[in-house]
C-alpha cells in the first residue's frame, strides 16, 4: 500500500498543552474559570466550530462571569500565547520530511474562526501544510461522516483514494469515524508510537 496523504488533528497531536488555558485563568486568581468558561466551550464553542455563531459574541457573557475586565479580543490572545508554547516542534519537523517522499500533509481540526487563524497565521501551518480542513471552514466536525464524504471529495481531485490516505487524532472515537469510512486512522499517544506507526506504513523519515 502506497501513501500519499496524511491528515494531522491538532489539539494532543500537533499541540500538547499540560492543562487547558481555563485553568490557567483560576491559576491566575479568576475564580470558578474553569467550571464557567468550560460552560463555553461546550455547546456555545460548537456552534463556533460548525460556523453557526460568533466567538467574539458568544463568549461574552462567560467572561463577564469571571470578571474578565480587558477585551474579548485580548483573551483569545493570551489564550493563544499560552497554546503557542506547547507546539509540538518534534512533530512539526517531520513534517517536510515527510512531504519530502511525496506525501501530502493536511491539516484537519474543529475550531472557531479566531483560533483558526492562530493556527494558520502565528503557527505558520498554512504554508508548513499542503492544505488544511477547519470545520468552521467547511461547515461540518470531524466527528460526522460528512466530513469524510468532504475529504475524500476534495482529495480524489487530487487522484488520492482513500485506501492511500492516513489519520492521527488523539480521540478513539474520530478514529473509530473514520476507519468507518474507508480511511486508515491511528490513536496518537505520543510521538514514540506515532514514528512505530510510520513505520508500520513503509514510510521511513
């Protein structure tokens, strides 16, 4: 078996931070930041991801809640600051080692619009990856098969089959989705079984 793409999730796969940055408010002193801005990052945050409501608006009332007292726009950067620390550089500079053997790398993640372009414009993935699927930008979660009727749309014009595409994601359940689909999908744990896994596949970086 030849392959000749490869999609990377992001969150415990390209970036792995040691807790999420709600508790990095309540360590600074923002009382019950955890259990309410968790609240957000529920049901309102998906809407979000699924480009069906706006962060910048939705999260409002969870950070009046915390007495957040600067901009909605100086959260989403301190938060950004915070996840830019732990951008897994091992994994990320495999990358052009692996499109080094003709294999295409993607990008494949459920985000909002403003943590979108974090990852595309201050982590530099829109030019380190040869293309990049977003759910805000294709209007479905990866969690659905509708995402993968999208993929595998979108790469067969690139004359990849699906027999000859692979997926990291650090849940079982999206892995589970899309080995339901015909798609070759593996549990990232760390970057030891990630390189056993390569391996597995014939590709040697």
């Amino acid at each position: 078996m030849i392959i000749k793409a490869i999609i990377f999730d992001v969150d415990e796969v390209l970036i792995q931070v040691p807790h999420y940055f709600t508790q990095e408010l309540q360590n600074r002193g923002y009382k019950n930041a955890v259990k309410i801005m968790n609240e957000y990052y529920g049901d309102d945050n998906t809407l979000c991801a699924e480009w069906k409501g706006e962060a910048v608006e939705l999260i409002v009332p969870y950070l009046e809640r915390i007495w957040w007292e600067q901009w909605v726009e100086e959260y989403f950067k301190q938060q950004f600051m915070f996840e830019k620390q732990y951008l897994d550089t091992n994994l990320v500079s495999l990358i052009p080692k692996i499109q080094a053997l003709w294999i295409k790398c993607y990008l494949w993640t459920d985000q909002e619009e403003n943590r979108a372009q974090f990852l595309l414009e201050w982590l530099n993935f829109k030019n380190i990856m040869d293309w990049y699927f977003i759910s805000c930008y294709v209007w479905v979660r990866k969690c659905l098969p509708e995402f993968w009727y999208h993929i595998k749309k979108t790469l067969l014009d690139e004359w990849i089959g699906k027999e000859e595409i692979v997926f990291f994601d650090d849940l079982q359940c999206n892995v589970d989705v899309a080995n339901g689909e015909g798609i070759k999908a593996f549990l990232f744990t760390d970057m030891e079984n990630f390189q056993k896994d390569l391996k597995k596949l014939g590709i040697k970086v």
